[in-house]
C-alpha cells in the first residue's frame, strides 16, 4: 500500500516539479514572510519544547509546521527542503507512513541528498529495518558531514534518537 501511495505521489508531482525561488527561502533572524519560513519557525519551537520534555506542546508544534508545509508544498510541489522537513516532523510526532512518502519522494528529486538520508536512516532504525538504515548509511558515506556519524551512531545504538 505504501508503494502505491508514494508512486501516486512521485506522479502526481512529477509533471509540477517546481524548484521554490531562494528568495523565498528563511533567512536567519528575519520574520518568516512565507509558509516555509512559518513553518520551519513551528519547527524550531517544537525542538526547544522537546529539550524541555514537554512532549505534547512539541507534537502541537510540529503539526502546526505540517500544516504551513503543506501549504507552501501546494504552491511550490517537488521543493526538496520542503520535503525533508514534511518528513522530519511528521517523524517526530510519531507518523512514520507519511514520514517515509515525503522523505521517498524528496529521494526521488535529490537521492544524495544529505539531510533526507541521515532522518530516512533514523526511521528506519526507529522502526527496526536495520538494513535499510544501512544503505541510507552507505549513501552518506563519502560525504564527509556530520550525518554520516550521527546516523553511524543511531545504527550503533550510541546515540538515542526520539524517533
């Protein structure tokens, strides 16, 4: 079922890939303008709220940046970064099937890219399918970033991952 949903997914967006204009992606300190920037805001609070273990306004967080996500997705389809960050928060709140469709379709668009591989991994080993955290591993290899390790140590068993 799940193949069948990414492939409707990769089709339908395959005709509309539209790269979102870099102007319109976040800056740093400055007041989110668009959806992205909201939601990548909603992001940053939810990871602040999980540093205090305040689980539940975290998992608020985290969909309220879903649903800005998906509007930003609805004007710009296909935007990688969109993805990974559709994926990741649909990860941290437990939602590993809508996880895995974004990060395999932001991996259809980008199959090197970094970010997408190192969070598929850590779902894959938060849902026990080692090999499978293996070969995103292996993706990663010759990258010479931090994700490699971080994903070699949630592997490993060395580093915990909340999801």
């Amino acid at each position: 079922m799940k193949k069948i949903l990414l492939k409707i997914f990769v089709l339908f967006f395959s005709g509309a890939l539209i790269a979102a204009p870099t102007e319109d992606k976040p800056s740093d300190g400055v007041k989110p303008t668009n959806q992205y920037q909201i939601g990548k805001k909603w992001i940053t609070k939810a990871k602040k709220f999980e540093k205090k273990n305040k689980i539940k306004k975290s998992n608020n967080a985290y969909k309220k940046a879903i649903k800005s996500l998906l509007k930003y997705n609805q004007e710009y389809p296909g935007d990688v970064e969109t993805l990974s960050l559709l994926g990741f928060s649909h990860r941290k709140i437990g939602d590993f099937n809508s996880a895995e469709v974004y990060y395999s379709m932001g991996l259809e668009i980008d199959p090197k890219h970094i970010g997408i591989n190192e969070y598929m991994g850590e779902l894959f080993v938060a849902t026990n399918r080692i090999s499978e955290a293996k070969k995103r591993l292996a993706v990663l290899e010759n990258c010479n970033c931090k994700e490699y390790n971080e994903l070699k140590q949630v592997i490993n068993g060395t580093k915990k991952s909340k999801y």
